[in-house]
C-alpha cells in the first residue's frame, strides 16, 4: 500500500481561499442547471481596453516571448517609476520598482524579505484574507486591530499604537478596502503617520490596487506622499488587475527601499522569474496611455457601487457603512441570528444568491457583496437577499 504523502506544516496551517470556493460552488450549482445569482465576484466584468491588448499582441508579434529580467522590463519599471513621481507624488526611481505577478505577489514577496519567526504583522480588521495567510507563510504572527461598522471600519490611531510591540514589524493599510469599502483620508494617513513615528521598527504596505475606485469628489491619497519622511519605510503595492480590468494579466508592482526591493527581486529570481513578457508590453501601453478608460469604468462601478449600498440600505434586517471605494459592500447580517458562512450557505442553497460570508475576512457578523456585476444582476441579488432575509 501507498504510504500517504505529508504535507509540511506550512502547507497544513493554510487556508484555501473561502472566495474562490464560493465562486467554485456558485459554478457547479449552475452548471446543474440552477439559477444562481452572484455577487461574490472580485473581478471587473468589463473586458481589458482594445488598445491594451493591441500592445500585448504587437509585442508577442515581434518577438517578446523569451526570458527578461527578473524583477521586470526596464521600460514597465520606469513607466510605474514615472506614474508613482508623478501621478501619487511618491518620488520613486526604476530600481525601486519590482514587477510581480499581480499585486498578490508583490505582497507575498515583500512579506517573505521583511517578516520572520518572531515578527509580527499589524492588521486592520476587516482585512482581505490573503494578508494573514500570507504572514502566516513567512513565519511571522498576525496582530489583528479591529474596526468597528459603528466606526465606518475606520482605523483608530490610538488603538494602532496599543496594538504595536516590539515585535511589529510590518503594518498593512488597503485604501480603499477589500472588503469595507473604507477609504482613509489624508487626515487619516497624517495621524497614522504620527503614530508610527514613534516606532521605527515598523515599516508599512500600503496596497493600493483599487486606488482608482473611489466614490465621485473623493481623491486618492498614497501614505508616501502624506509622510515623506517615512518614505524609506513606506512599501506602495499596486497592479493593473482591477482599474485597468486586467485581473487574468498578473501583473503587479512593488514599489520602496531600493535594498528591500533587490532582496524581493533575488526572491522571484529563485522563484517565478519575470512577469510573462508581452504582458508586461500589454502593462506598459496602459499605464503610458490615458487614464479615460480607466475612469469611465470607475464611474460605472460609483453608479453600481450607488446602487448597491442604496438597495441595501432599503433592506430590512441589515446594516451598511455606505462604501467609499473598491467595488464591494460588507453589509452586517448579525440581526438573523445566523453566523456568516451559515447564512451565505442558505442564501446560496435557498435563494441561489453567492455572497462571501464576512469570516474570511476577520468579521463574522458580514457578508460581502460585489457591486462588480451588471445592474441587472444587483437588483436581481437585492431581491434574493431581501427574501431570505424576510424568510424564517
Ligand atoms: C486588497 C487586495 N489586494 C491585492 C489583490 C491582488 O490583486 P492582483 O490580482 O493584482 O494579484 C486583491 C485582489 O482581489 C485585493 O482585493
């Protein structure tokens, strides 16, 4: 008989993604033939501008599918230089620029160079689930900083403070927030700053990859630009995923110190390599070309994210912070009485409605929706929710 493979203890202690799952269930339901209803999508439904894809073609065409260097095209490096100097007033040069593969590599790497054993990472709750499994993969332990809905989900600077340790070692902020919606105000950004500098010993990530979706008269602060003096310990992750609709690309950036950012680039060297080439040819076209595309496609998802948060609001038996940002609602569904993942399963399996139960991201008394959806689908998800919530 075959003796069982064992997993390391590091593969044991992970978490699959509970969205991904959702997603993978929502499929298969209607796949069966069930008419199923989702709004558990972290995807922009509209598909990549032409001019973007005209480039990647161009650039397959004409040769660009060998190995590059690893830590990205030296033309995409000084473009996302260039758009950070300039368009985010972070001050930043083409060897403070590393190319990964999305926005989710540029954290995985980031937290692999900076966290260990005994370290610590300080994280806003709610909070995307990749973040503590991914401090969890480097070792390091998570020291959650909740967030109240009474609070609009907004971090508190005297609690950041109680929270620090020692040990802290890597603060993470994500403006606007997967899943709240929160969007930190300059003010914000400035108390933060005040706080942190009273503890060198912890650097931030700001990870700004729905920096372009926000709610009309709102702008876009980045935490370098609000504390320059911080700057050599301040890490900006951003990606094309999810403003310019290139989520199935994979490609991201991280953006600091120039030495943290040669020990990330050594870590894909031994690990991935570079970023597909003509991807990366594609990602140069859309961060060199105008920004229209880009905030047509946020101005609808301002429209939906209106509609969605109105219909929920209208709701009986739920609670919503309005969002800010991001294309997502984390609505409180506490006053059912059921805890997330039973509900989001109910509403799945009894009105064919996917939502993603609010555990996954640190608050079990949420679901999250998705407003990335065409309006059609979020009236048709508002009704479903509001007769499972009407339902006993
Ligand atoms: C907050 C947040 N950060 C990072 C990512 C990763 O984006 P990418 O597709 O560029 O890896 C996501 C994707 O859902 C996200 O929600």
């Amino acid at each position: 008989m075959l003796r069982p493979i064992e997993l390391s203890a590091r593969a044991e202690a992970l978490q699959p993604s509970l969205t991904l799952a959702i997603a993978a269930r929502a499929k298969a339901l209607r796949a069966d033939g069930q008419d199923i209803c989702s709004l558990s999508a972290g995807e922009p439904d509209f598909d990549t501008p032409a001019f973007i894809r005209q480039a990647a073609t161009a650039a397959l065409e004409a040769g660009h599918t060998r190995y590059g260097p690893a830590a990205g095209e030296p033309a995409l490096r000084q473009a996302i230089a260039a758009k950070l100097s300039t368009e985010n007033q972070v001050p930043t040069t083409a060897d403070q620029v590393l190319v990964t593969n999305g926005g989710k590599q540029a954290l995985y790497n980031l937290f692999q160079v900076l966290l260990g054993p005994g370290d610590e990472l300080l994280l806003p709750s709610p909070y995307w689930l990749s973040y503590p499994e991914m401090a969890k993969l480097a070792g390091a332990s998570v020291r959650l900083i909740p967030s109240a809905a009474a609070d609009g989900f907004w971090l508190d600077p005297h609690q950041l403070e109680a929270a620090i340790t020692p040990a802290s070692k890597l603060l993470v902020l994500n403006s606007p927030s997967n899943p709240t919606g929160m969007v930190l105000a300059l003010e914000d950004l400035e108390a933060i700053a005040a706080v942190l500098r009273r503890h060198p010993q912890v650097a931030v990530v700001c990870d700004e990859i729905y920096e372009f979706l926000l709610a009309p008269g709102l702008t876009h602060h980045s935490f370098a630009a609000a504390a320059p003096d911080l700057a050599g310990r301040i890490f900006t992750v951003n990606g094309f995923a999810k403003g310019w609709a290139m989520t199935g690309w994979r490609v991201g950036w991280l953006a600091g110190s120039q030495p943290v950012i040669a020990a990330a680039s050594a870590l894909q060297s031994q690990s991935t390599s570079n970023v597909c080439s003509f991807a990366q040819f594609g990602a140069l076209a859309a961060i060199s070309g105008p920004r229209d595309c880009v905030l047509e496609m946020a101005a609808e998802f301002s429209r939906r994210r209106c509609l969605l948060s109105d219909g929920l609001m209208g709701l009986e038996g739920l609670a919503l912070v309005p969002p800010q940002g991001a294309f997502y609602a984390f609505a409180d569904i506490s006053s059912k009485g059921l805890d997330s993942m039973t509900f989001c399963n109910r509403l799945l399996e009894e009105q064919g409605l996917a939502a993603v139960p609010g555990v996954a991201f640190g608050d079990d008394r949420c679901i999250r929706l998705s407003c990335a959806a065409s309006p059609a689908t979020i009236k048709d998800g508002l009704a479903r929710l509001g007769q499972f919530l009407a339902s006993p």
